[in-house]
C-alpha cells in the first residue's frame, strides 16, 4: 500500500488555509474542492494514454487520450460531496457512485443507509473521496462493499489522514493506495485528527 503525501507548493499553502480557526464555510468549502482537484491531479498521474491521428488546422496530428480506463468517483457521505466538484473539474467524464453510512451506536460496525453504484464498477477504476481519514471505519466498509460489487481497481483521496486510519487501512485492503495532503499525528479520544481540520463535514455544509 501506498502512501501519497502530496508536497506540491499549493496543496501545501491551500492545506495551511483549510486549517485555519475561523475560516469561512465558503473559504473552506472552495478550498476542500480545490485541493480534491490537486489531490486527483496527482492520483491519475499514471493513467495510460495512446496515440491517436486527428484532423488539425494544419493537417493530421497524433495526440495523445487517455486509454480504455474508466473512472468512477465515490464520495462518502455526507464530507466526500463537498471534494467532489474539484474533483469532476480535473475528471468531467467520471460517473458517480454515491455511499452513505453510519456507525451503530450499540455494536459499533458502520451500516450502510445508502448506496447507488453505477452499473458497471467491476469495469471501473473507483476513487473513493473523504474529506478525513481518522478512524478507517468507514474507508474499510466502503471498500468491502465495493469488492463486494465487482469492483477491483480502487484508491482514495483525503485531505488529511490519521495514522490509526492508515494503519487499519494497510491491515484490511493493503493493495489501496491513497493521496493526501497531509498524513496528520494522530487521533483524540473522540476520533478527531490533530491537528487535523475539525468536523470537515460541519465546515463544509455550515452546520457548525
Ligand atoms: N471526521 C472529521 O470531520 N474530522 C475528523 O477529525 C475526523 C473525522
């Protein structure tokens, strides 16, 4: 598995604003959408492309186009929405396979409350979106699910990510690697990152 911590000077600068006390929701909600631009930017770097002949101005032209590889983006509920504008800038042709869930509160395990898959995952490169990586709960079941569905090609995309979530990330699915802006130091007892963002969800929709 492996990580990729994103040292490009403004993912570098756009993570420090993110992470400022009082940020605007609209400043932080541009900025988690500009850095999942960055952040997708980076994760497709090795996509394959082939040479095709066009018709130009001056005449026939080989250029180059992605090749065969189809992309599906996944963004967790409800955080991952709020990176997935920037994130369609950079990949306008991706579909969207949408996954809700949340933690049940008597055994603990995440529940799935929502799920719309496109049809043909099995065929489709999946990047999932989340604006934290904390305690990798959430990351495992949706990638369990999207095993589950075919899908065999799968990465994420985070903002900031915990150890312990990398750690449980490594321990369940090690053949997903993940972008990041930042690899953070760890969780507190209520499962935040620090020095982390706060609640990414909450600064993104207002609901602080
Ligand atoms: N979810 C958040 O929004 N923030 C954290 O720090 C951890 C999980």
């Amino acid at each position: 598995m492996a990580v990729h911590e994103i040292s490009h000077p403004l993912v570098r600068h756009k993570l420090g604003l993110l992470r400022e006390k009082n940020i605007s929701t609209k400043d932080f909600r541009d900025l988690a959408s500009e850095v999942g631009m960055l952040l997708a930017y980076e994760a497709t770097r090795n996509l394959p492309t082939e040479k095709v002949t066009i018709d130009t101005w001056s005449g026939p032209t080989t250029v180059d186009r992605i090749k065969g590889k189809k992309i599906t983006i996944v963004p967790i509920l409800r955080a991952g929405l709020g990176m997935m504008d920037g994130v369609l800038k950079a990949l306008p042709n991706a579909k969207v396979s949408v996954v809700g869930l949340y933690r049940d509160e008597q055994t603990l395990q995440p529940v799935t409350y929502f799920k719309k898959l496109v049809k043909d995952i099995d065929q489709r490169q999946a990047l999932i979106l989340d604006p934290m990586l904390a305690t990798g709960g959430t990351l495992v079941a949706t990638i369990d699910m999207l095993k589950q569905a075919g899908c065999r090609d799968i990465i994420g995309i985070f903002l900031v990510a915990a150890p312990e979530g990398i750690d449980r990330l490594r321990a369940s699915h090690p053949e997903v690697d993940i972008y990041v802006a930042a690899v953070d130091e760890r969780l507190n007892a209520d499962g935040y990152i620090l020095p982390g963002l706060g609640d990414a969800g909450d600064k993104i929709f207002g609901t602080k």
